[in-house]
C-alpha cells in the first residue's frame, strides 16, 4: 500500500481552509469526501458552519480525534498548520493541489505523519476508485 492508498483508508479529515462559498475548490472537495463516507469536520475561523457541520477556529478546538489535516491554505501557511497536526496526534497532512511548503512536510514526516503535497485529495480518491 503506497502513501495515498494509506491516507485514503483514513476516515476522519480536518478541511484547513474549508470556504461556505461554492465557487471554492474547498467547497467541492468537501462535499465529495462527505459523499464518499468520510468524516469532515471544517476549520475555518471565520465561520461557526460549513456544509451543515460545526466549523471550528483552529485544529486544537476540535474535539475529536482527528486522522488528516487536509490543507486549502498558501503554502507559507502550511509550517504552523504542520506544528499544530501534529500536536493534536493527527496521523497524515495534505497539501492540496497548488499547496507546497517543503519544510511543513519535512516537519510531520519526520514526526511520523503521512504527507502528500500538491496534490488533490478528490483526484487521489477517484484514481483510486478506479484502480484495480
């Protein structure tokens, strides 16, 4: 099983960067994992729903265990986003398509996070789909 198959098996993704607006790819992406049976929960600090579900300020207000950190963020967002996913014991971080920070993905692989930069969750999952 390779890096994204392990993440896909995951269930339970913080959406980073989740808009209410859906003109936005976070939007769409959100709906999808919904669709497909995953967990969303959004992080969005300027928002208390999204998608029908509670949206929280940051990574640390969530109350659960969390699995992925999927990130909507620019890159030079993404090293306090790492910090943070893996102090709530997050288990991988996602840098959405057109998202990379080198060292945010050094920082949670070497605290044993699955990471996967510039790359899109929803495409991921779909190749997936229809992958033998």
């Amino acid at each position: 099983m390779n890096t994204i198959e392990e993440i896909l098996a995951m269930r339970t993704i913080a959406i980073v960067g989740l808009s209410p607006n859906p003109a936005r790819p976070s939007h769409g992406v959100g709906l999808y994992l919904i669709a497909n049976g995953y967990e969303v929960i959004p992080v969005n600090p300027g928002h208390t729903e999204i998608l029908g579900l509670t949206s929280y300020p940051t990574l640390k207000d969530i109350p659960v265990k969390v699995d992925i950190v999927d990130v909507f963020r620019k890159g030079e967002a993404c090293l306090p986003i790492a910090k943070t996913a893996i102090e709530i014991g997050a288990k991988a971080l996602w840098l959405q398509e057109g998202v990379r920070n080198d060292e945010a993905v050094k920082i949670a692989s070497d605290a044993g996070l699955l990471t996967v930069q510039d790359r899109c969750i929803l495409k991921e999952h779909r190749k997936s789909l229809s992958s033998p």
